[in-house]
C-alpha cells in the first residue's frame, strides 16, 4: 500500500484488494466464460463506494481501478463510464441538476452510462449527426448509437448530440441526461473481450425532453465538457491497463515456477528471466506514467497530453504483457482453461478503448511538434 495515502484511502483500497482476491477472481472465469452479467459483483461495486470514488482523489481512484481490472476487465467498464458522467454533472450541471441527479448516482442507487459513439464515427466525436432540437418547453431528440457500454444495465445514460448551437471552437453539440426507458437497446453487441458486460447499439426516436436534461443551461458546450470526461476516463483506462498486465505478468510468474523443461525449472532460464524482468519494468513505467497524469489532472485544468500518453503506453504495455505470458505459459497459454486467453482478448480493448491509440499518438504528436504543451511535462 502507498505510504502517501490518508488512512481512508489506504482502507478503501484495502477492501478492494479484498474483494477482488476473495470475490472477483473466483468467479470472474466461470462469468466470462458464459457470457453472464455480474450482477452480485455490480452490486458489490455499489456497495464499496466504486460508484462515487470520482469523488476520491484521481490516484486513490485508479488505483482501485486497477486493483479491479487485476481481478476481471469486465468490471471496468461498469464504473469507467458511470464516473465519468458523474465528473461531467459534478463540473458542468445546475445546482439543480446536481441535487436532482448525483446523490443516487454517487451512493450507487443508480448506475449510469455514456452515450458518445455513432455507426461510423469512432474516436471522430465532433461526427455526431444524433440530434436534439428545441421544441416547445424542451428538446426533441432523435439519435442512433453505438458501443455503449452497459446500456442495458443502466439507470440513466449521459447522451451527446447535435444542436448546432455554435460557441467559438466548438463544433455545436450539447449533453443531456436520459432516463433508462428512454432509450431502446437495438442489439447486443458481440466482443472478443470483457464479456460480462453488454456493449449496445440504441436508438432514439423522437423524443422529448424537459429543457432542464441539458448539461448547463446553455447548449454548445458539450464536446468540450466531453474532452474534459474523457481526460479522466483515459486515467481509467490506463490504470486497468496496468492492472491486467500486472494480472498476466504475475500468472506467468506462476506457470514458469511450476513447469520444468530441458532437467530445470523454467523459471531458472535466463531468456524466460528477462522476458519477465522487461514486462515488469515496462508495467511499473506504465503505472508510474497513470499516476503522474492521475496527479496533474487532479491539480485541475485541462491535460489531455499527459492522460493520453499514460493511457496509450499502459495499453501497449498491457497487451505485451498478456502475449508474453500466453508465451510463457506454452501450450496451457492458447486453452480457455487457464487466464491467459481471456487477458489478452480483453486486453485488445485498451487499443482502442477512449479513443484509439493511433488517434491519441497523432493528438501527443501534433502538440509536441506545434508548440501547444510545454516540453518540461516530461
């Protein structure tokens, strides 16, 4: 446990240790195996405070998601997309909004999810052709999304869209808050990886909303108050990143240990030591990379450089991690009755999970060679 931490916090993550190595990983391969919504283990995040540790400084918070995704990235995705709506209403909502909105969404009554992708536009979210247009007292709204996670499951879903009402350096869309019986799940979506929970396409198909569902009182301002989200759901990413490649390193530690080969324990092969010493030199770098941007984050403003450059080496990191123990672990790595399997499909998420590595190299890269971010944030 970090030194640095307050009591509270220390025992905060205590538990969650506890309730990954007691809770999560007994059950989390009989779950993904059968595809089957952990609804106990949701219920338990509930209860251990997951559903308002935003709330919490931003390092306490990734650490504990990482502690989870050690346990089982299906998790993740649950808590990731929650928060990151609870951070938007908690910067950018009313008073009113808050009131309304945050005491059950912070003491784990209600979960909530993010409703940003479309058919077609992939980590391009100034492509949003879903629409809200006002209409009387309020806002009728047609939209079609996509890969929204936990859409089945979810009490309420923070939706963006369309209203073309243009601020300076904004591409015209606005977030609003829905209720779960105003959306229709289209389909379920089939995935390589994190198979206990859905991944959805939804419609939404004329309807209207009271004025007060919009983020804010004035609309135009939801892609920056999305970017702003965003920054903190990279964090998350990143930190379960580390998680599961720490998962993966430390299997792969226990397979070499137990299987001899060629009259030694495979574990005494010196190739095999350095493959391990490479893993969990590049995880800790990973992990250290998520902490130093989980901190200049929580200082405040906006660090879209340094949340971007922990979530796409903690992903790289995470799936080297999880070929490298499939690797390790010889013949057993390539069944579904062992872990190693299951790791690297769900760690093939991370490439492409809040915004797709490439994109993110190209947003770092851009910055860098323009001047924008100042060089001494290395």
């Amino acid at each position: 446990m970090q030194q640095d931490l307050s009591e509270h916090d220390q025992q905060f993550l205590a538990r969650i240790t506890q309730f990954v190595d007691e809770e999560v990983i007994p059950q989390a391969p009989e779950l993904d195996a059968s595809g089957s919504y952990p609804a106990t283990l949701v219920k338990r995040l509930r209860e251990l405070g997951l559903f308002a540790a935003s709330g919490r400084p931003l390092p306490v918070y990734c650490l504990a998601l990482e502690e989870i995704a050690r346990g089982w990235l299906s998790l993740i995705p649950v808590v990731n997309a929650h928060s990151s709506s609870v951070w938007t209403l908690k910067h950018y909502g009313t008073e009113e909004q808050k009131r309304d909105w945050l005491p059950a969404l912070t003491s784990g009554d209600k979960a909530a999810c993010l409703g940003l992708t479309e058919p077609g536009g992939g980590s391009d979210l100034q492509n949003i052709s879903s629409t809200a247009r006002p209409n009387g007292d309020g806002w009728l709204i047609d939209g079609h999304k996509t890969f929204i996670t936990h859409a089945d499951h979810s009490d309420a879903m923070m939706v963006l869209l369309r209203t073309d009402h243009r601020v300076p350096g904004q591409p015209g869309l606005s977030l609003f808050m829905l209720h779960r019986d105003e959306w229709e799940v289209v389909r379920k979506l089939p995935k390589l990886g994190t198979k206990g929970i859905e991944t959805c396409e939804l419609r939404i198909n004329g309807l209207q909303v009271p004025k007060d569902r919009l983020i804010g009182t004035v609309p135009g301002h939801g892609f920056a108050q999305v970017m702003d989200a965003l920054e903190v759901g990279r964090l998350a990413v990143a930190a379960a990143a580390v998680g599961v490649g720490r998962s993966a390193l430390w299997n792969a530690v226990e397979s070499v240990r137990a299987r001899e080969a060629f009259g030694q324990t495979v574990s005494d092969m010196p190739a095999v030591q350095a493959q391990l010493a490479e893993t969990a030199n590049t995880l800790a770098a990973a992990k250290a990379l998520t902490n130093a941007a989980a901190n200049a984050k929580q200082a405040g403003g906006r660090h879209d450089l340094e949340t971007s450059s922990a979530k796409v080496f903690a992903a790289d990191a995470a799936v080297k991690a999880s070929l490298t123990a499939m690797e390790l672990a010889g013949g057993n790595g390539y069944l579904e009755d062992n872990r190693f399997a299951q790791l690297l499909r769900d760690a093939a998420l991370f490439l492409a999970g809040e915004g797709s590595n490439g994109v993110l190299n190209a947003l770092i890269g851009h910055k860098i060679s323009h001047g924008t971010k100042d060089l001494a944030w290395l």
